[in-house]
C-alpha cells in the first residue's frame, strides 16, 4: 500500500533535506559585488561633497555681489526707507562673513583623497578612513581578499604619495580575507588651502 503520491516518490532521495538545500542558490560573486558597491558609494559621497562645496562657493560669490550691489545703492543720503535696506543689507554681510569663513577655514582634500583612491587596489575595501590635517595623518580600516593582495596595496599606498605606512590588526576571516588598519603620514602638498 502506498501513502505517498507518485510524484513525491520521485522526486525523493535519501538525502531527505538535501534536495532543498541543493535548490539554494549558490553564492558566487558576492563578496565582487560588496567592494564594487563600496567603490560606488564612495564616489557618490565625494562627488557630493565636491558639489556641496562648490555650492557654498558659489553662493558665498552670490552675496558678495548682492553686498557690493547694495553698497552701491546707498552711497547716496539715507532716508527712512533706505535706512531699512541697510539693515538687510548687514544681515548680507553677516551671511557672507559665515561663508567666507566656513570656505577660508575649509581645507581641500581632494587631490588627497584622488590619491588614495586611484591607489586602491581591486580586491581592497576601505571599511573607514579618518584624516587628522594638523598632524598629516590618516588611518583607514580595510580588507583585502588575501596577504598577497594586502602587500601590493602597502606599494601602491607608497607610490600615490602615502608615507610611514604601518599595518596592524590584521585578522583573517573564515574565506581567508584579510581585515587590517593601516596610519600613515602623506605630503602636504596633497591639501592645498584656499
């Protein structure tokens, strides 16, 4: 007597759950994936940036010229009226005294950032990245898909103008990646302030 449908019994094996693990998908080029949408993020961010700055630059050029424009306007005697024009015309020049200062304070580290990126070897990922300026110094987190690979990326780093790079904490995980810090100094020549 049979309990079990014919098609059941067919497409049964003696593995039991070994035919729904077998219909899984297999996971190939995940890890390729994962650094490929690291890259992408980070160029997204730094070309958000850029645009930021850019942004604040042109306006910081914006109420320059609504100030000088205004200037100009009032040069002659004031009356009442012109009396309430100066005091928008103060809060311009408040406006743009913060954005002068936020853009003469700010310090441009693109062509930093250029170099570390153009010296990231494919296999690499940069999991965190900090810049002191006063001190000329960055520590990044990273992972590398092997020893090998973590060793080019030590030269290149050399190369695109880092200076006294020093590993540590580097740990293997259970696919044999390397997860490691790198400090460092670079050239000042890198951030240029303007």
């Amino acid at each position: 007597m049979e309990l079990m449908p014919k098609e059941y019994r067919n497409h049964s094996n003696s593995g039991g759950g070994a035919t729904i693990i077998s219909a899984l998908p297999k996971i190939s080029a995940a890890g390729t994936s994962l650094w490929q949408a690291a890259i992408i993020v980070s160029f997204a961010a730094f070309i958000l940036s850029l645009a930021g700055w850019i942004g604040l630059y042109v306006y910081g050029g914006i109420l320059k010229d609504k100030l000088a424009e205004t200037k100009t306007t009032f040069s002659g005697v004031f009356t009442r009226q012109d009396m309430e024009l100066f005091g928008e015309t103060q809060i311009l020049s408040q406006s743009a005294g913060i954005v002068q200062e936020l853009l003469g304070n700010h310090v441009y580290s693109s062509e930093l950032l250029a170099a570390i990126s153009s010296s990231t070897m494919p296999n690499v990922r940069w999991k965190g990245l900090a810049i002191t300026i006063k001190d000329r110094k960055i520590s990044m987190d990273g992972y590398a898909r092997n020893y090998t690979t973590l060793a080019k990326q030590i030269i290149a780093l050399e190369k695109g103008g880092l200076k006294d790079i020093k590993v540590s904490g580097i740990t293997l995980d259970r696919e044999g990646g390397v997860n490691f810090s790198i400090d460092c100094s670079f050239d000042p020549k890198l951030i240029s302030k303007k």
